[in-house]
C-alpha cells in the first residue's frame, strides 16, 4: 500500500505519458540567484550610469557658471567703454588750446619774447 501511495505522489508529479515533469509556475518559494558575472555585468552599469549622470549635473552647473561669468564680463567691458569714453574727452580737452594758454597764465607765464625764441633747421 505504501508503494502504491509513492507511486501516486511521483504520478502527480510526472505527466503519466510522457514521463515529463510538469512545473508549477506559481510556485513562490523560488529565489533570484546571479551569477557572478551577471553581478559584474550589473556593477559595470552601475558605474556607467552613475559617471554620466554626475557628467550631466557638472555640464550643467558649468554651462550657468560660464553664463554667470559671461554677464559679469560683459558689464565690465561697459564699464571699461565708458572709462574710455570720458578719458577721450578729457584728454582732448586738457590739450586744446584754449585750456593750456588759460592754465599758463594761471600758472604765472607770458608769451616768449622775439630774442628768445630760437629757430631750429
């Protein structure tokens, strides 16, 4: 009687005409087992991921930092144009004629007298 309840249990288990074990696919007991190379292969992906999206971020915050130093340049060289501007103004001014024979007299000097002037060939 035994014999014939193991061979009833082994017939559950095997399809009676084949001889071929029918699988369960609900069964939930089963554990997800990698290989050492999937690990590998999984790990390298990781790292690649990882590598281009701390990249992307350091592309990213470099683009606003360049954007940043654009403007600040920019506005110096306003800044600079403008400096420039009123240096040309002022140097032509304090080189008119007007303003040097103003700030001679000023300063205490008259015209040469005709003997002292010498001329040069």
């Amino acid at each position: 009687m035994k014999a014939k309840k193991n061979a009833c249990a082994s017939n559950r288990l095997r399809n009676q005409g084949t001889g071929v074990r029918i699988r369960n696919t609900r069964r939930k007991d089963r554990k997800l087992r990698l290989t050492s190379r999937q690990i590998g292969l999984i790990s390298i992906l990781f790292f690649i991921f990882m590598g281009s999206s701390i990249g992307y971020v350091w592309s990213n915050f470099e683009g606003t930092q360049i954007g940043y130093d654009l403007s600040r340049l920019q506005e110096r060289e306003r800044d600079l144009k403008e400096l420039h501007r009123k240096l040309k103004l002022e140097l032509a001014y304090l080189t008119s004629p007007q303003y040097l024979e103003e700030a001679s007299r000023e300063a205490g000097l008259r015209p040469a007298d005709p003997e002292q002037v010498i001329l040069l060939q």
